[in-house]
C-alpha cells in the first residue's frame, strides 16, 4: 500500500484535487474515489467511511454496520481504502490544523477527546442514526466553509468541529455498552497479567505497571485501555493497579507468614513505612492488627 504524507490541508486538498476553502480546515467529499493508501497527515483527520465492511477498523459481528468513524493525530497512519465508483456508500474526510483550535474553545479541553489516539481497529462503528448526526455536523462545516473568511471563521468553524466530536465522544459510550461482554474479557486478562506481574516479582524489580504494558500486552492503544477501564471499573489505570497490589497484600497478610516488609516489598511499594500508613489509613489497623485480628 502506497504511504502517502500530506504536511497541510492544501497539500491534501490538492492531492485529492478538492479546492481549499480555508488553509486550516477542509471536508473532503471521498466519493468516487478509489484510493488504496497510508496517510500520514500533518494534521488533525477524521475520516467517515461509508465502507462499513473494513476488517483494519476492527469490525465486529455485534457492532453497528452503517459507517466507521475513525480518528487521528498529526502524522499516525490513516489507512484509507476506497473502491471507487459504484459504491453508494459515501465517505469523507475532515481535516484540520492545529493552528485552527488554537486561542479557541475546544482546544482547552480538546485532550479530553482520547479517540484522536486510538489505533484504527478501535475505531467507532456507527448506527443509522448515528451516521446522519455525524453528516449533519459535516454539512454544518461545510457551509461555513463555503461562507468567505473573516474574524468569525476560526471560532465557528472550530465549535462546529467540537460539536462532532461531543456526538462522537457520546457515541463511543455507548459503543462500550455494547461490546460490555468483549471488554469484561479484557478485564479478566488484564487481572492474570496483573497477578502474574506481582506473584513473579517484576514489580520488585520495576515498579508498578503502567497503561502502556497493559496496552501492548493486550494489543490496545494505551488511551482506548485507559477509557476502557474508566468506563468499566470507573478507575485509572494507577488506581486499578493499587487496588489489586493492596487486595493481594491483605491475601498475604492473612494466608502467608510471610514478613510484613517482604510482602511489601515484593508486590513493589516505595517503602515498608508508607505500605504501613496506607494500609492503617484504607483499612483503619496496622497490618500486624490486621493479621492478628484475622
């Protein structure tokens, strides 16, 4: 597959021979073109494929078929695949600088939409429904596109774009209600890698795991995991972690005799003094009273 790297929205105006309305924003219609390539843009993309049948956007038999919304960061890899003519299906592909949200808005709170780092196969599988809201944010943006330049463009194009992504961050809710089973298996994986972590003795040799372990040992993006988790156990990764290391010190302090400083020192908190204190502090005894009491 050819890897083709656009630097500005004018370059990919031009490669996909669309006019450029704005040199910091541009909605291209994709229909009828049959492209096969890697894009590398040096800029914000979402793209909309009518395609629904896309096995690198992670399709599943129990997701939504009208259309996949995928997102991406400056220069990640978007994997477009268009057949060309005779597909009734269409697509298209918004772009934008960063220079457009910047001194604006959305870009105070532009982090809080984590999908921009998802990998491609998490990408958000659409309903009927869905897939009109999506088009009718587009065609909100496309007629301010087409409205001339002036002080008002960059706010209102900007909190067009920032109402897609709101209808998006929504959708990707329910999108984790809907794979609930698929992610309660994640869930369960990511227990036995964390026993395995702490049993082993990794985490006396290199601290606490972070999103990005878990994310490569499972083969997610570390900010889908991160989401994944909030949604599911409604705790970070941090939290979640700690939760397990001081669950498996309280099994070793009652099934063990092991000392109260090797256990912790094996499941990989700083010090034996702090493990004390954190200890009296969530269950209200020392961990000597604890085992004692127990």
């Amino acid at each position: 597959m050819q890897i083709v790297k656009l630097d500005t929205i004018t370059e990919c105006n031009e490669y996909f021979s669309e006019e450029t309305l704005h040199p910091l924003v541009s909605l291209i219609d994709l229909s009828g073109h049959d492209k096969h390539i890697l894009l590398k843009p040096g800029f914000y993309a979402v793209l909309l494929n009518g395609m629904s049948c896309c096995q690198y956007c992670g399709w599943k038999d129990y997701d939504f078929s009208e259309g996949i919304l995928t997102f991406v960061s400056p220069y990640q890899s978007l994997n477009i695949d268009l057949p060309g003519g005779g597909c009734d299906k269409k697509s298209f592909l918004l772009c934008f600088s960063p220079d457009l949200i910047r001194n604006t808005v959305l870009n105070a709170h532009f982090d809080d939409y984590t999908f921009f780092r998802y990998r491609q196969n998490e990408a958000l599988h659409l309903s009927c429904c869905e897939k009109e809201i999506i088009k009718t944010c587009m065609d909100g943006i496309s007629k301010e596109l087409h409205w001339y330049v002036d002080e008002y463009s960059q706010a209102l194009l900007a909190s067009r774009i920032d109402l897609l992504l709101i209808c998006a961050a929504r959708f990707y809710k329910r999108q984790f209600i809907t794979r609930h089973n698929e992610n309660e298996e994640i869930l369960f994986r990511t227990n036995q890698l964390l026993d395995n972590y702490f049993f082993s003795g990794i985490a006396l040799q290199k601290g606490l795991p972070s999103a990005d372990y878990f994310a490569r040992m499972l083969g997610l993006s570390p900010a889908y995991f991160e989401d994944l988790l909030r949604y599911e156990a409604g705790k970070n990764t941090k939290e979640y972690v700690q939760g397990r290391q001081f669950d498996i010190a309280c099994e070793q302090l009652l099934r063990t005799d092991k000392s109260i400083a090797d256990i912790a020192k094996n499941l990989g908190y700083s010090s034996y003094r702090n493990f004390c204190i954190l200890f009296k502090r969530l269950v209200g005894y020392s961990p000597n009273s604890y085992r004692t009491l127990n």
